[in-house]
C-alpha cells in the first residue's frame, strides 16, 4: 500500500519534477489572482455608472462570464483561437480565461463591497471637493474590500484550486508535473505528492477565512 | 466684497413628481447666520444640498462667493472647497484617524503636501477641542467628539460659508452643548454659516436669522426674537408651539 501510493524512493525521484510544477503554480496564482482582481476592479466601477448603454452589456458580460465553464471558456480558446489565425500558448489562454471568468467572480464581490458602504461616505468626500474617483479610490474603496475580505479570500482560494485547470493545455503546472511524474514512474506517488502540497498550501488561507468568517458573525 | 456670499434665485427641485422646493430665494451675507427651521419634509436638507451642488437644481441660480455653481464651466470641485458641509451623521471615514478625515481633502484637493496638510488638520483639529484626538479613529470617539472631528474636516479648507444640516440630531443630549460651543467659536471668528437645526435656543442666542420653511418654500423669515415671539403666518406659529412644547 504504502509502497504504491507513497513510495520513498519514488518521491525523491519525482521531486524536481514536481516542485517545477510547484513553482508554476504559484507563479501563475501570482498572475491570475492580480489579473482577476484587476478585471473586477474594472467591473465593479462599471458597475456605478447607471447609464444603460453601460447597464446592459455589464450585466451580460458578468452574467456569460460566470455562467460559463472556466474548464469549456479556457479550451474553446485554447483550440479555438488557432482556427482564427491566433496561437497564444496555453499560458496566455489561461491568463485570458481568468481575467474573464474569476474576474466576473471579483467583480460582483467587489460590486456588492461598494454596495454595502454607505451613500453618506461619497456625499461627506465630495462635499469637500474630492472628484468622484477620488471618492471612490480614497474613501469608498478601501472600506468597501475590508467589508467583504472574507469573499475576496474564499473566492481567492477557489482561483488558486482552478490553476490546476492549466494542465488541460499543457501549463507545466503543478497538477500537469505529477501526473507527467506519474506517467514516467508508473506510480501514484507523485499525484499524492502533489494533493498533499495543494492541501498545505491553501490550509492556511482556509484557517485565515474561519477566522475572519467568525469574527464576521460576532460583528465588529 | 459687499455682495452676499451665498445667493440663491428661484431655486426649484423635483425628485420624479415630487416637488421639493418650490421657488426658494436666500440671500446670506458675509458673517451672518441663518437659521433655517421648517416641518420635516420641507426641503431644508434639499435647499443645503442644493447649494453646494450634491443635489442638482432643476432650475434657479447659485451663486456662493461670486462662483456659478450650476455653471457647466464651473469646476465644481474647486468650487466646494469654499463650502463646508456638517451632517447629521457625521459620515466620518471610519477607515481613517481624525487627522487622516481631516486632511484628506487637504492633500487631495488643495494640494497640500503632507507635512503642511499634516500641520492645518492639527490646527483644525485644535479649534474644535480635539487636539488630543487626532490618532484616534470615529469609532474610538464619542458622538459629539465625531461631529466636531467632521467640522474641522471643513473648516480645515477655510471655507467662505459653512452649511449645517441638523449637527446635533443624532447626539445624545449631554454631547449636543460641545457641538454647538464650537459652533458657536466658529460664528465669533465670523464665519459665515447655514444651519438647519432644531435647537431654539442655539437660534435665540446666535442667529442673525430665522427662516422658516414650509412645503418647499420660504414662508417667512426675520431675527430670530420677531420669528419665536410674534411669527406673522399661522403656519409658523403653529410650529414654532409645536417645537416649544417639546
Ligand atoms: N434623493 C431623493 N429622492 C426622492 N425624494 C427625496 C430625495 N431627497 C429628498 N426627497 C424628498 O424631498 C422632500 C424634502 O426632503 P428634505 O430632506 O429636503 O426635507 P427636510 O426638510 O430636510 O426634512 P427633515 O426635517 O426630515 O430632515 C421629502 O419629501 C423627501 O422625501
Ligand atoms: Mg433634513
């Protein structure tokens, strides 16, 4: 059993494979979460423009985005884009899936953030000549994140998860280096190797988000 | 300069059917204090808000320091430095200490690097009783501690006319006398001031005058000793006994 699923010599055999995976994985985390925070910044501020030329195609954008399969969204660019003359590598598709998919996700959190500050916070900026974006990046922003970090977080942990979708298009993440490991070993080690690491890695942003969950029940 | 500082012409106001102000002129002049009193609903939080421009006019003129207000060319963040606003509720930023509320427009707007803004807030914040205070956040002050943080937030800019929508509404009893001490400092230094409010006595003591507001208009208006002892509208009667028996 153990010799099977977690086998020693096998798992000093596989590591450098593995830990290059590891190390693509946070890269990509470091790429994606900006990315998809940077996309829901954009459409949270959309968000308070109340023209419906604006209204309209947000919603939908927010809407398809989150409807849509991040796993269907990342292959039909991954195999679609080359038959319209575009050949991006299954990296920059990755970044491109997320920035639409875990973006709408941002955006709706960051949106409801905006939301939940009150109306008097703007009135008190601009009343001292604050332009609205000022008031927005100063005053409103800033409380608004604190107010929905738990989301922010758990939704956080959720991209990092979805990273291991890269390895559908041969990102040489961590998911795609153990099962690469597993192929050449003809062992499950590496793939155990590599839950154990996902495990330890986000053990700790799920302890945080507890904690930051309750304190959100006992109120402030 | 002789002219008011704020001057407002046939001021309307509608919310979809709602017709909230209904023609309303006010003149004030430089270092005078208007009181404005009125039944609730009457259009004294629109008529403020009107002024510097948080609610826009559906038609009428403003103008405040020789400024058009509801002028398109008119850059309206400019423009609102010169007017400070105090809130029933304060509206603080709860993510900042009372020196961080009071120098923000400071730094932001007027420009100022840090160290001077730095040095008007705690200037500001000494006019207002709370020198001792400027670490701390809204949430670690009292009521009456946070209103006065919010007035220093606007005066901090030198504003040429302050406007005062119900400052001590939401105070505790024992905390509204601080509020209106400072107040009252800022009239003697001969600030120019609109306060809609319902504390008589404040009126009685240090408005030059009363004006009194019924369904979207001003029905009558005077010093404050003609207003309380003899109004001439039944409406303003009516409510000034109404207030007193409170
Ligand atoms: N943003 C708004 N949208 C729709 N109606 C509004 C809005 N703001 C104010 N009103 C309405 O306009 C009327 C006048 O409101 P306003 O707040 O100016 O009265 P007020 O004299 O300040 O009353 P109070 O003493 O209760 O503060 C009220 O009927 C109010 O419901
Ligand atoms: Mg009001």
């Amino acid at each position: 059993m153990i010799q099977s699923f977690f086998n020693p010599e096998i798992i000093v055999a596989s590591w450098p494979i593995v830990r290059a995976g590891l190390l693509n994985t946070v890269l990509l985390s470091l790429l994606v979460v900006p990315l998809g925070l940077f996309g829901g910044l954009i459409l949270a501020l959309l968000a308070s423009v109340k023209h419906p030329a604006v209204r309209w195609p947000l919603m939908a954008w927010v809407d398809f985005f989150r409807a849509f399969p991040p796993l269907v969204l990342l292959i039909l660019l991954f195999a679609g884009l080359p038959f319209a003359g575009l050949e991006l590598g299954g990296f920059v598709c990755v970044a491109i899936a997320f920035f639409l998919n875990t973006g709408a996700y941002y955006g709706e959190i960051l949106r409801a953030g905006i939301d939940s500050v009150p109306g008097g916070q703007i009135e008190a900026a601009r009343s001292t000549g604050l332009s609205r974006l000022q008031a927005m990046t100063s005053v409103v922003l800033p409380q608004a994140v604190r107010n929905v970090l738990p989301d922010l977080l758990s939704n956080t942990l959720e991209v990092v998860k979805l990273t291991a979708l890269g390895s559908v298009v041969a990102v040489p993440e961590l998911l795609y280096q153990a099962r690469q490991a597993q192929s050449l070993t003809y062992n499950p080690t590496p793939i155990v190797v590599a839950a154990i690491i996902y495990f330890l890695m986000l053990w700790p942003a799920v302890r945080l988000l507890s904690r930051l969950e309750n304190r959100a029940f006992a109120g402030p | 300069m002789n002219g008011p500082i704020v001057d407002a012409r046939g001021l309307h106001k509608h919310f979809g059917a709602l017709h909230v102000l209904r023609g309303v002129d006010l003149k004030v002049a430089e270092r005078e204090l208007v009181f404005v009193i009125g039944p609730s609903g009457s259009g004294k939080s629109t008529l403020l808000r009107c002024l510097n421009r948080l609610e826009e006019p559906s038609a009428g003129r403003v103008v405040v320091d020789g400024i058009d207000m509801l002028d398109p060319r008119t850059d309206i963040n400019h423009a609102r430095q010169r007017i400070g606003m105090v809130f029933q509720s304060f509206n603080l930023y709860p993510h900042m200490t009372a020196l961080g509320n009071v120098t923000l427009a400071l730094r932001k707007v007027a420009g100022k690097s840090r160290a001077e803004a730095d040095a008007l807030g705690r200037a500001a914040l000494e006019r207002v009783g709370l020198g001792d205070r400027a670490g701390h956040t809204p949430g670690q002050l009292s009521g009456g501690q946070q209103q006065r943080v919010a007035i220093a937030r606007a005066i901090a800019l030198e504003p040429r006319v302050m406007l005062f929508d119900e400052p001590t509404s939401a105070l505790d009893p024992e905390l509204v006398g601080s509020v209106l001490e400072v107040m009252r400092s800022l009239r003697e230094s001969g600030m120019t001031m609109i306060v809609v409010s319902h504390e008589m006595g404040f009126a009685r003591n240090a408005a030059d005058r009363v004006v009194f507001m019924d369904e979207g208009a001003i029905v009558e208006e005077g010093p404050p000793a003609a207003i309380f002892a003899k109004p001439t509208h039944e409406r303003t009667r009516a409510f000034i006994s109404q207030i007193q028996r409170h």
